[in-house]
C-alpha cells in the first residue's frame, strides 16, 4: 500500500463526505436526499475500513477490519433498493411501510452477521501482502442482501424510466446509470479480480467508483436549482477544508502526546488513519467552528444578496400605494429590477388571448414580443418559466430571440390578467430558488393591483365619458360625482380607521418586544427581538404617516396654536436624537442661543423637526456632522437642517417632497433601510398650513439644507 493508495483513499473520503453535505443540505426533509447522503456516508466509512482492511499486518487485525467492511456495507443495497422505490420523490410509499420494515430487517440482520464467524471463519495472508478468506454460510444472506436489493432496485428503476417523461425522466435516468456504473466497476475491482485472477493489488480503489452513483444521483436531485446550493457548495468545500485541518492538527497532536507519554511505543500510519476520521466527525458536530465559517462565507461570497422580506414590504407599499396602471407598472418593474438585480424585463397586460397594453424597462427600444402561441405556452402552466428548464425547441429558441430568461404568469383564481417577462440577471447567475419563491409571492399580488388599476382606469375613463356628456345626462354625472366623492370619503376614513387600529396593537407589541429585550437572552434570540423591534418601528412610523396624510388630504387635521420657546424645543429634539447620532459617530449641533417665541402648534412643529433631523442623520455618512441653525427674519423665524451628506441631485428636488418619493441616490447609498417617501411630504404640509414654506438647497458631495420658516 503506498502513497498513491492512501491519497485515493482520502480524496474519495472527502469527495463522498462534501456530497453527503451537498445533497443533504438541499433538503433535509426529503426521503431521497437522506437516503442518498445515507449512502455517500456508507461509501465514505467503507473507504476507510477497506484500506485498513487491505493495509499488511496481522491476520487477526486484518480479519477484524474485513468484518468491519462487511458491516459498514451491509445497508448498501437496502438503501439503494429503497432508494430506487421512491426516487426523486420526498415521501417513502405508504401503502408498502411493510416492504420498507422488511428491508431493514434483512440489512441489521446482515449487520449482526457480519461481525460473526459466520460471515468469514478466517484469513490467511498469503506472500503478496494480500489474504485469503474462508466464507461462511452468511454470505449467502450478505449476497442476497447485497446484490438481489441492488439488483432489483435496478430492474425496478428501469420499469419507472421507461414509464417516466420530462424532468423526472431525466432524474432517473443520472440516478440508474451511475448505480449501474458503480455496480459494473466495484463487481470488476473487487470480484472479478480477486476471484478470477487472485489479484488484490486494485482492491483499494472500488470504494472509489462509488462517486459516480452518489455524485449523478446528487447532480440529478440539483440540477434545475444548482444555483440555490451554490451557497451549500461552497459552505461545504470551505468546511471540509477546516475540518481537514483540524483532523490533521488533532492526529499529530494524538502522536506527539503518545510519543511524550509512551517513548518507546512504535507508531504505525494506521493509527493515524483511524484518528483522523475520529477528528473528522469531532469537528462536524463542532458547533461555533460551523458558525464561524458561515459567517465567513457569508461575508466573502454572498455580499450582494438582497432581503426577501424587504423586497416583498417594497413591492407590496408600491402596489397599494398606486392606483394609475401606467405609474404602477413602471415603478413595479423598476423596482423589481433594482432590488433583485435584472437587466431588463416588461409586462403584458392581457384582455383575454390578445395584448391590451405593455410596459417595459431597461430595454433602449420597444421589445419585440412574444407571438399569441408564445404566450399561451407561457400561461398553460401554473408555474414560472424559466429559461434554462425548457426542453429545446421553439419556445426555448423564442426566449433566446426576446432576451428573456423568465416568465411569470400574473394571474388571480379566476383568470390570467397578464404575464411578466425578465431578463438576465446583472451577475451572470441563474434565477435561485430564493428568486423564484419571492416572483411567486409577488405575481399574484401583482395581479390584484393591475386588476384594481384597471378598474380605476375605467372609472376615471367613465368620469370623463360623463363630463363630455354632460348636457345630456346632468343628473347621471351628478349622481356619479357623489358616488365617487362617497368612495373617495370612504377610502380616507378607511386609511384613517386602519391606521388607527394598527397602530394600537402595533405599540402593545413594540412594548412587549421592548421588554423581552431588556431580559439576558442568547444571542441568536436577543438577534431575532432586535429585527422584529426594528421592524414594529418601521410599521409604527409608516402608519403614523399613513394617518397623517389620510387627515390632511382629507382636510380633517387640526392645529392647536400655543405660544412655546422654539430655541428650546429644538434643543430638546436634538437630546432625543442624540443616541441615534452617537451610533454613526455624527456630530449634532445648535448655532443659536436666542430665544425665539412663536405662536403655533407646537407638537406639529417638533414632528417636522423631528423628521428633517432624523432624515439628515439617516442620509450623512459616518463622521458627519449635523447643525441647526434659527434666526429671525422680517415677521418669520427660519429653522435651518445643515448635513454633510452626499447632496441630492437638483432636477429630484420636487420628488423629494412628493408623495412616496424615493430618491435614487441618497436612500440606496447612505440609508440603512428604505423609508415610506411620505416624511418629507408630511413636513411640508404641516408647515404650509402653520404658515410657512418648507424649502431644500443641496450640492452634491457638500451636503444638503432643509429650511422652514414660520410666522411669530
């Protein structure tokens, strides 16, 4: 046994271990993958206990490990014969659980065997350095264990093949040719050789074909989502590595202390061979060395990975929030793009089997799109289409034509309301599974607001059909007004009504989540209080907002006028947001000593003041510094917000006091988390209608200057 059949050994050890974690991780729950990672640990402990089986010593110790092989593989063909009765699906058969007990009878009872003289009397080492094994009456059992499951499992797979189309066809087919290659291979290493030719000299090897069952069986189970065990992939290379390593260190440390210890003991490479795998299995259940290298890959390898639920509250607050199908399909698309990372993509909207109408961004040109046959092919399914899981032909080529890579049916219950086609993604990666899932959540939602923006188009369509008409049908249009006026009336009251309601529980639960954190908890759980703390403040102040522009829109807010020393309500804001600023190491300050006294609404002007500083820290980069500024002009006392942000880009300053507007510059690059687009809105209203005016002056790269001014 030389160097070359050692390194065999361990690089098939470690190819059997890294698929074991890759087809297990890929979904833990599911009969097939446990019964395949089952078999890559079979193969995995069987290359071990068959060197040691072959390495030269004594018959006894030789003996004792060839019983061990004998054991080790004892669940081999009942696994793969289970294996081949399920095979790809995620449920073992119901209606055949006898069938199953049965099969692991047979393979314990194999097991007891073969750790018995009645598997192998015993072996004799012959000049060669191989041996020669006297068989017992239990390899009769062994080898109807062994080959008849096998065996059958085949002639079983093959009735399943043939029966089989598409997918499932495909996953079948990977799974029978790499157990029939391993059958083929181990038979002519391990049984043909020594048997008809007394040579032991390859003996080594046969664990090693092996891989092809368990690495096309693992490829077969991967294949149409291989992007979403990318992660798995490299977690597990990264991991092997470590704990290769650290299998080393732990069997050099066992020698050097033996060596201290015991001077004279002789020390044999066989040792090291049984330890090894011992530190193996030590530092897979070593639980802190599995989060470190998580958090390492993480932080290496998947920075740019987006969050699904913050992609999903976006698109939900755009969906609700826009009522014009033409603003609603352009701002759905753009960002959808943004978040996930597309290139380009557009919708169909459909009325029946034809287009009605299309939208589309990121292409320079109108696309060219899909003919009624491509469309209907599109929507036969209940499913996304993806491009690289079409069978080759004419859609496939179709998809090629249009730049398209995927194709997600928006449709409700009843009836398909259109289709949304994407393009490639900007990193050159597939759509991942995470992809699809957060596409499957937002097509149908998708569906609901374009079928509302429908029906707003044509009311708004027959608002205007009264309005030209109006000589002809006076008391229609009038009745239709107040029909509106009446649906407008109960759209406020129901913001206002819902808001209030949500804010109620939502405050019961910010306390609660307020006072579990101040409770010790582990870190994991004090990590998931922290998220859901951090949400209920984003819920609270979007319904807050929400609130306030239902009343002002409405008319219904009002502004109790008190007289009260603005120089020290900005002080005490400031105080409040000092901790925030401290966090970001921004520098908060007031240039003014005077005290200015002011006739107004005083908790509408600390809520304003609120606002602009709380923005202008959220958008200055760390190390800042943010000031305030008041001085008396004419009848007026004007508030200044100084920033050292980034600046906002002159032609986005009407967008910044908008309703919902989001800008494409501060809030991606400096912002933590994206905000609703409504605080700025509110603070100018609130301001206009105290008296005042509520500008912005910014430069980019210098910084950013909110100004108010208010009546004394």
């Amino acid at each position: 046994m030389g160097i070359g059949a050692v390194s065999t050994v361990i690089l098939t050890f470690l190819a059997n271990s890294f698929l074991l974690l890759v087809v297990f991780r890929n979904n833990p729950k599911s009969w097939t993958n446990r019964l395949v990672a089952s078999l890559a640990l079979i193969f995995a402990l069987w290359t071990v206990g068959n060197l040691l089986a072959l390495w030269p010593g004594e018959e006894l110790v030789r003996l004792f490990w060839v019983r061990v092989v004998m054991l080790i593989t004892a669940p081999m063909g009942g696994v793969t014969f289970l294996l081949a009765q399920i095979f790809p699906d995620s449920e073992l058969p119901s209606g055949k659980k006898y069938l199953t007990w049965f099969v692991c009878f047979i393979m314990v009872a194999t097991g007891i065997f073969a750790l018995s003289p009645w598997m192998f009397v015993s072996l004799n080492n012959t000049a060669n350095g191989g041996f020669d094994l006297t068989p017992g009456p239990a390899m009769i059992l062994f080898a109807i264990n062994h080959m008849g499951f096998t065996t059958i499992g085949c002639v079983l797979l093959v009735r399943k093949l043939l029966q089989s189309r598409g997918k499932v066809r495909f996953q079948r087919m990977f799974f029978i040719t790499g157990t029939i290659l391993t059958l083929i291979l181990i038979t002519l290493s391990n049984f043909v050789a020594v048997v008809f030719f007394g040579s032991m000299q390859y003996t080594f090897i046969g664990p090693t074909f092996t891989l092809f069952q368990v690495g096309l069986t693992t490829y077969a189970i991967v294949r149409h989502r291989l992007f979403d065990v990318r992660q798995y992939v490299i977690r597990a290379v990264v991991y092997t590595l470590f704990i290769f390593l650290l299998g080393l260190v732990f069997a050099f440390s066992f020698f050097y202390l033996r060596s201290v210890v015991f001077p004279s003991a002789v020390v044999d490479l066989r040792d090291s061979i049984i330890f090894v795998p011992l530190a193996l299995g030590l530092a897979l259940i070593f639980h802190p060395l599995r989060i470190r290298v998580d958090k390492l890959t993480d932080h290496i390898f998947f920075q740019h990975r987006y969050d699904p639920s913050q992609v999903l509250y976006d698109m939900a607050l755009i969906m609700a929030s826009t009522l014009r199908l033409d603003d609603l399909a352009h701002y759905f698309l753009r960002e959808l793009l943004s978040e996930i990372g597309i290139e380009r993509g557009f919708i169909l909207i459909l009325d029946g089997d034809t287009i009605s109408s299309s939208f589309h961004e990121g292409f320079t040109d109108t696309p060219p799109y899909p003919t009624k046959e491509d469309l209907a092919l599109c929507v036969s399914g209940r499913g996304i289409v993806l491009y690289e899981e079409l069978p080759e032909g004419r859609l496939k080529e179709r998809f090629f034509e249009l730049r398209v890579y995927a194709a997600i049916p928006i449709r409700t219950r009843k009836e398909h309301v259109g289709v949304l086609f994407l393009g490639e993604k900007k990193s050159g990666d597939p759509y991942s599974g995470e992809d699809i899932r957060v596409l499957d959540i937002v097509a149908p939602e998708a569906a609901l607001a374009i079928q509302n923006a429908l029906a707003y188009e044509k009311i708004s369509l027959f608002n205007e059909t009264l309005k030209s008409e109006i000589s002809k049908a006076t008391e229609e249009l009038k009745h239709a007004n107040e029909h509106l006026l009446e649906l407008d009336k109960l759209k406020d009251e129901f913001v206002s009504i819902a808001s209030h309601e949500l804010r109620t529980p939502l405050t019961a639960i910010k306390g609660f989540l307020s006072l579990e954190l101040d409770k010790k908890l582990p870190k994991e759980s004090k990590d998931h209080l922290v998220r859901a703390y951090s949400g209920v403040e984003r819920m609270i102040g979007l319904t807050n907002d929400m609130l306030d522009v239902s009343r002002i829109e409405s008319g219904r807010i009002e502004l109790v006028k008190d007289v009260f020393n603005i120089t020290a309500l900005t002080r005490e804001v400031l105080e409040d947001m000092m901790a925030k600023a401290t966090l970001k190491k921004i520098r908060l300050s007031i240039n003014t000593k005077a005290p200015y006294i002011l006739t107004s609404d005083k908790n509408k002007i600390q809520q304003v003041l609120i606002n602009l500083i709380d923005n202008a820290i959220k958008f200055t980069p760390e190390k800042g510094t943010v000031s305030l500024s008041l001085k008396k002009k004419n009848n007026f006392i004007e508030v200044s917000v100084t920033d050292t942000g980034i600046g906002i880009v002159k032609d986005q300053f009407e967008k910044a006091f908008s309703k919902f507007g989001r800008l494409d510059t501060s809030a991606t690059k400096i912002g933590q988390t994206a905000g609703t687009g409504l605080g700025l809105y509110v603070c100018r209203k609130l301001v206009e209608l105290s008296g005042g005016k509520l500008s912005l002056e910014s430069k980019i790269g210098v910084g950013s200057v909110f100004r108010f001014t208010l009546p004394v």
